[in-house]
C-alpha cells in the first residue's frame, strides 16, 4: 500500500496537480492521501503573513499538523511504503519581492543570496522533520514555481526571478545532498529526492498539446488579496479557462496542472521507484 503526502494545494478551475496525481496512481495501487498545504503558505516563518492570515499554516506547521495525525491513528503508515511531497517557497520569494518594490528598495544579489540561504534552510528543516516521523520512507522535493511565468510579474522583474530560480535549484540539490548523508550516517532508512529544477516544470508549457492560446495573460485578473476568505465582489471568470495556461494572474489552469501531475511529476517518481 503506498500512502502519499502532497504540500502544495493552488487556486485553480479545477483539479490541481496534487489531485490529479492522487486520482492516477489510486488507479493502479490502494493508497492513503493526505494534502496539508495551504495557499499562500511559506517555508519559513512570517510573522506578517501570520498575523494577516493566521489559518495559513507554513511548513512546520504542516508536518506538525502530519506527524498529529499519525499519532491520533487517523492516518496509518505501518506496513506501507510513504512518499512525502514538498512543494514550498515560492510564497517565500514572492513577499520578498512585494516588500522590495513596497519600500522602493534595491534587490542586491547578496540580498538573493540570503533569501536563497534562508528558505532552503527552512526547506531543509522541514524535510528532516518530516524524515523523523516514522513510517516515512521517501520524500520527495519538488523546486520553486517557475514564477516568471505569471502574468503578475512584470516584465522587469522576470530577468531577477530566473536568475533566484536557478540559485534555488543549486542551492537545494547541494542541501538535499548533505541532508541525505547526514540520514544515512545516523542509521535512517528515509532517502530524499529532489525531483527538478524550476525550469523542468517551467518546460511543460511547450509539452502541453493541444497549446494554450493565451499565456501571457490569465483567464481573469483577481482583485485584491487571495487569501482573504471573502471573495471580491464581481469576480468573474473567462468562459473558456482550458485555453489559458493561467487561471488567475497567479495560478495555472487545470490542464497545465493535469499534464504536470500525470506527464511529467509521474514519470519521474516511477522512473526513481517511487511509485508504481
């Protein structure tokens, strides 16, 4: 039996990917799921995001919220095989870049460096957390989003955030790498994948058949915050959203997510033995 954890979950028109990679795997082997992400959730803490939204729970509170469950039986992981997914971060680089352009600042590359070397660490943090609960047999970690793609971005930060992508991908594939020794030298079992860069789930895009027609602009622009629990007024969606790679100015459409999940996050975990 495999039991799988995803913590990712994003606004869109339909499934996301941690659904549609439930729904396809449940088809060829039982499994138990569990989803604790939240949008908006950060790696590391934020003390401003906690006082906005205080039900957004960030990665230690998610594996917390995990390990709970295993401990009230309402999640049981003796005699199964248990991947864990991350998928966290991008929130993270996100309000680093609002609170820059708020306070008119300038983003110097050491800067990125430190904000690189923070969530990564957070992300390290987590991952051995979610190694320390037993039961847990493989987790694998999935990059930042290709944030560049969003047509909230403008332009003139796009350069900047590919550049922070990359220094992500390095900087997590050399964590991981120590993390996996520090694991095996302490006797674990768990085994940590990183599953890709930015630019793996970036290059979906020109995968996906038939292609979007629009993907530089989203279905419909949200008005407002996201995470606020009432939605705007007036909000209206496009009347055929499986032609936009983009839902919202933040979020993929579900076709993007459905051939993320079942073409190329699939495959990947089959190819590493993962799943079945």
């Amino acid at each position: 039996m495999e039991s799988l954890n995803s913590c990712c979950f994003r606004f869109c028109n339909g499934f996301n990917w941690a659904d549609a990679l439930r729904i396809s795997v449940a088809k060829t082997v039982p499994l138990q799921f569990a989803n604790y992400a939240y949008g908006g959730a950060t790696a590391c803490a934020n003390p401003t995001y906690e006082k906005l939204y205080p039900f957004v729970k960030n990665l230690t509170s998610q594996v917390a919220a995990f390990a709970e469950d295993i401990q009230k039986n309402k999640i049981r992981l003796a005699n199964t095989s248990t991947l864990a997914l991350q998928y966290i971060g991008s929130e993270d680089v996100m309000f680093f870049f609002r609170s820059a352009a708020e306070a008119n600042a300038t983003v110097t590359p050491e800067a990125l460096a430190a904000l690189v070397s923070r969530v990564v660490t957070c992300r390290v943090q987590g991952t051995a957390a979610l190694a320390a609960i037993p039961g847990v047999t493989s987790i694998g970690i999935l990059p930042i989003s290709p944030l560049h793609l969003a047509p909230a971005v403008p332009e003139v930060m796009k350069p900047q955030l590919l550049a922070v992508q990359a220094l992500f991908a390095n900087a997590t594939a050399a964590a991981m790498a120590d993390l996996n020794a520090q694991l095996a030298a302490a006797g674990s079992t768990v085994k940590v994948y990183v599953l890709g860069p930015s630019s793996w789930i970036a290059n979906v895009v020109n995968r996906i058949y038939p292609s979007f027609a629009f993907l530089d602009e989203p279905c419909f622009w949200y008005p407002g915050s996201m995470l606020n629990l009432t939605a705007a007024a007036g909000m209206r969606s496009c009347k055929a959203p499986q032609n936009f790679l983009f839902y919202d100015q933040l979020h993929p459409t579900t076709r993007f997510h459905d051939w993320f999940a079942t073409k190329t996050l699939l495959p990947r975990l089959q190819t590493l033995g993962l799943l079945p």
